[in-house]
C-alpha cells in the first residue's frame, strides 16, 4: 500500500464510499470517517489505516451480526446500524490525536503504542456489546452484578467480555504485525490496556450513565491509551 498525502486521500476516500455503500455508516460517519482516516494515514501510513480498517470493518460486521434479535431486544443500533460522525469521532478522535503526536513528537513508539491501544479499546467495547447482546442469559451490572436487560449501560456477560478481549488481543497483534509495536511485551501491555479501556467504559455506564454513549467511548479510549503512555514514558525514564 503506498503512503503520502496523496495516497492518504485516495485509499481514505475509496474506503469511505465502500462503507457508506455497504451500510457500515451514514453520510456524516463516512465525512468522519474520511477525516479521522486521513489524518492517521498521514501519520502513521499503511500501518496504522490498518488498524483503523481492522475496527471498522470488524466492528460493522459484529453489529450487524444478529440484527434482528437485537432489533427485537431494543439493543440495537440505530438506523440499521449506520454509524454517524459523532460516533466516529467518540471512538476515533483520542487514536488521532495519538497518531498526530507519534508524528511530531520525540516519541513515536510510545504514541503509537497509544494509538493502537485506544482504537483496541473502540474495538473491544463494540465487541462486548455486540456479542454480548446476543447472549442467551441476560447481562450482569458491573458493580453489582445484578441481572439487567440487554444493552443496559454497564451491563456485562461473558461471552461479551470474552469477546472483548479477544478484540483487544487481535488489534494489538495487528500492531505488532504493521510495525507499530516492535516487541512482545509491548503486544501484551497494549492488550491488556485496551481490555482495561472497556472496564472503564462498562463502570462509567454503571455509576455515571447520564454521561452518554460518546462520552463513554471518549473515556473509554484515553483510558487505554494513558496506561500505555505512563508505562512506556516509566521504562523510558527509568
């Protein structure tokens, strides 16, 4: 895949169009979409359109995977699943201001790391709830686990949080594959970060739930991606 500004705006462009095209977002999530992919296709090249491909895609088929039931359980996404650009950004923007400081600061590694840590997070709180609301027993309320319906805020259930991580797991191993993350521990900490990144989510849906889905997300991936930066800015120190 070639990289350059150029590139950036052809490859963003096709990219957006096809998941417009395809259902994935609406027309403000695919303008979204374009500028968040833009900005960390300058930034981090193929790479790290990479990862961002990675969630989009796997995060549109996860949402659409039992749609109806989900439709029938008042768990599902709006509009059939199209995302709009104030979901792109709540999930995407702490992963571009990432990718711009891995650009133009002293530490790429270490914001590269963030970044892939806090769209690992987007893509593993999409997956817990997801898979989760398909879950033949019904979610259990993080801090008290108290029995709750489907797509309560804070709700958690196992096969949603196996999911999860395996989301986490997967976008750090993708990292590691593109050259984003250059060792094995590096692969393990952006995993287990972007894993915490969802517990945050899920207590902040719990205890704070008038706080918004967006908003959630927002915290959701900076979580991730501050446990990545204090580690690595300690071993850089140290």
């Amino acid at each position: 895949m070639a990289s350059g500004p150029f590139a950036a705006l052809a490859v963003t462009a096709v990219c957006a169009v096809l998941a417009y095209a395809l259902g994935a977002v609406g027309a403000s999530g695919a303008l979204g979409g374009f500028v968040v992919g833009v900005l960390i296709y300058v930034s981090l090249g193929p790479g790290g359109f990479a990862v961002l491909a990675l969630f989009v895609a796997a995060g549109s088929a996860l949402t659409r995977l039992g749609y109806s039931l989900k439709e029938r359980r008042g768990a599902a996404e709006g509009r059939g699943g199209r995302r709009g650009a104030r979901n792109t950004l709540a999930n995407g923007g702490v992963a571009v201001v990432c990718a711009l400081l891995a650009a133009l600061t002293p530490y790429p590694a270490a914001f590269a790391a963030a970044f892939v840590a806090a769209l690992g997070a987007a893509f593993a709180d999409t997956a817990e709830s997801e898979v989760g609301q398909l879950a033949r027993r019904p979610p259990r309320l993080i801090t008290s686990l108290k029995a709750v319906s489907a797509g309560t805020d804070g709700a958690v259930s196992l096969p949603g949080t196996l999911a999860g991580a395996a989301a986490a797991g997967l976008t750090a191993a993708l990292g590691y594959a593109v050259g984003l993350l250059g060792t094995a521990g590096g692969v393990l900490l952006v995993g287990v970060a972007a894993f915490l990144g969802t517990v945050v989510d899920s207590l902040l849906g719990a205890l704070a739930p008038r706080l918004g889905n967006e908003l959630t997300n927002v915290l959701c991936t900076l979580a991730a991606a501050l446990v990545v930066l204090v580690v690595a800015m300690s071993v850089m120190l140290d």
